[in-house]
C-alpha cells in the first residue's frame, strides 16, 4: 500500500497518525518479515493487521559462502517460487546482484537462466526486498552496508519494466534505503523500445547493454532477442537514452572460444563503441553452464583481444568472475546447490 492508501487505512481505525509512520517505517526501512515484528505496536493491533493482509515477504531459502567471499542466496516467493540474488563482497564497494523476474524467456545460449520458464514477474515489493536481505547479509557478514545494486540476476529486467522502475523508486528514496541511484546499474539483453522508454522516463540509474557479439550474425546465434532488436536498433537506441539521461553506458562482453575472441570481433567491437557514448567495455570471462556448448577462451587469447582494443582507445576493462564455486557466477543462477 502506497502512504496515502495506508494513512486512509490507518484514520479509519480511529488510530493515531504517528501509528503509520511507524508501520511504514517497518515495513520499508526496518525490512520486516512479518508483523510480529512490528514490536512497537500493540498486539491487538498486530493482530488486526494480520487479520486483513498478507504480508508477502520473502524467505531466505538456502545460503552458499563462496571461497572468494561471494554470498549467494535463494529466495522462496510467498507463492513457492525461487529466485537467486548474489552478494558480491570488495575491499570499495558490497554489491547486490538481483533478480527481477523468476525464470527467463529470452533464451540466451550461455546463460543458465536461460534454460528455464518464465514463471512471472517479480512484484516490486519482492525487488526490494530481495535487496534488503542482501544488505542485512552484507552488514552481518562484514559489516557494511550494501553500496551498489545491480540487475544481473535471474530475468530481463525491461520485460518486468514497471516493477523495476517501482523498486528501484523505493530503492533510492528517503522513505526506503536512500541510495544513490547513480550506484544502480540495470542490464539488459537489449530491448530497444524499453531502452528509448527509459530515456523518456528521464531515469537517473546506469545502463547495461548485455552485447556479447559485434555482428548480428553471431549475436542471432547465441541471443534470440537479436532477431527482433538488431545490433543497428540498439546503437540508435542507446544514443536516444544517452542523449535523454546523460547516464553512464557499459557495454558487456563475455569472450567465448573461437567463436568472438578474434582481432576481427575487437575490431567490430570497437566500432560499435565508436557509435555509442559508453564509459567503458567490460570483457567477461565465460563461466560453463551445464549442457552448454560454449568454452571460455585461454588467457594470451584474451589478453590479446583486450589490448586491441585497449590499443585503439576502447575503454577496456577485464571482469573477472565471483563465485564461481557456488554457480554465482555471471550466468550461472539457476535456483542449483544445497
């Protein structure tokens, strides 16, 4: 319920004003999971609440520690579905992976997400609080508070695009966890309608294109959404979004074995940055699926591709991947382990 919805609530019950801010307050900064939680409040009260809604809350399913540090979880929705979100620990910055719909239905040939139905949409309160436990994850296990978020996780996050948008609201205001939304990042298999869209919502948080290949032949192979949204659509369309929000762009870029790691896809790929006004390309190491058909490229291979591009003034940057032991990886959720 919105804070007007719960304050009409609330006046109705011949409750007293602050009794609203106090359960908004549980609800969107203290990260309740239920309204037992809610201490503050007179039993009698609580259990009215009870009585009359269903407090949809996410429930932490499983936990797998990586041996870099990585956390990742499972969540089980109100509704018994599982979503993953990953934890990723730095010495500058704790960032949450997140996911934003349960299952996927773009079929990219490297991804294990992939390979799984589209359930549904994750609800926005789901998002958020998805988010929240990571940071309670991050503050217990190393006492810090989440820095960035980042939507990398289970789903394509501009086919859930009003409860990305909503979550992300919440994420960033006063009444929620106040972050900055310059430190959210949303990626994107490269749906160009939405990408203008979000440059007409005049959005405030940072953009991922997911390329992962420089001609359309190739990226028609291994990402299906190329068909319908074509290498040229998504140049245009992220300069509409640039030239809309002045947002920082990263193009990302996984290097697979024989397949994109020549000096001819670096030189493709350069020309693709040419045309687009991205900060930076991040080159990101394969990590195997099961049944895949795809194998990660030796080291000189990768070294060589990154200094060509370095070579011709690409902004380069190598990603090397975290928990990669506990399938945390980039590609790798797919609601697997204990």
């Amino acid at each position: 319920m919105s804070l007007e919805q719960l304050t009409e609530y609330f006046l109705g019950l011949g409750e007293k004003k602050f009794r609203i801010k106090q359960v908004y307050e549980w609800i969107w900064k203290k990260n309740a999971q239920s309204f037992d939680d809610m201490t503050d409040l007179s039993k009698e009260l609580r259990q009215k609440l009870a009585e009359n809604f269903e407090f949809n809350a996410l429930k932490v399913n499983t936990t797998q520690f990586s041996s870099d540090g990585t956390v990742k979880s499972r969540f089980m929705t109100h509704d018994g579905h599982m979503i993953e979100g990953v934890l990723i620990p730095t010495e500058k910055r704790n960032t949450a992976c997140v996911s934003s719909q349960i299952g996927c239905s773009l079929s990219c040939k490297f991804c294990a997400t992939g390979t799984m139905d589209r359930k549904r949409n994750l609800d926005f309160d789901e998002i958020y609080n998805q988010v929240a436990l990571i940071n309670q994850q991050s503050e217990k296990t190393f006492d810090k508070k989440l820095s960035n978020v980042v939507f990398m996780g289970m789903g394509e996050p501009l086919l859930n695009y009003k409860n990305v948008l909503k979550a992300i609201d919440k994420l960033i205001s006063n009444d929620g966890m106040a972050m900055s939304p310059k430190r959210i990042t949303v990626s994107t298999a490269g749906v160009a309608k939405q990408i203008k869209q979000l440059g007409d919502d005049k959005v405030r948080f940072n953009l991922a294109l997911s390329l992962h290949a420089a001609d359309d032949k190739k990226r028609n192979d291994i990402m299906p959404i190329n068909e319908s949204n074509s290498i040229a659509t998504l140049i245009e369309a992220l300069n509409y979004f640039y030239d809309k929000t002045k947002n920082d762009i990263t193009l990302e870029y996984i290097l697979f074995k024989n397949l994109n790691d020549s000096i001819e896809d670096a030189e493709a790929l350069t020309k693709i940055y040419r045309q687009v006004p991205t900060h930076l390309v991040n080159v990101i190491e394969y990590n195997p699926i099961e049944g895949g058909r795809f194998t990660k490229p030796d080291d000189e291979t990768t070294q060589r591709f990154t200094d060509h591009l370095a070579k011709n003034r690409v902004n380069v940057r190598v990603r090397r991947s975290r928990g990669k032991d506990i399938d945390a990886a980039c590609g790798q959720l797919a609601n697997k382990g204990n």
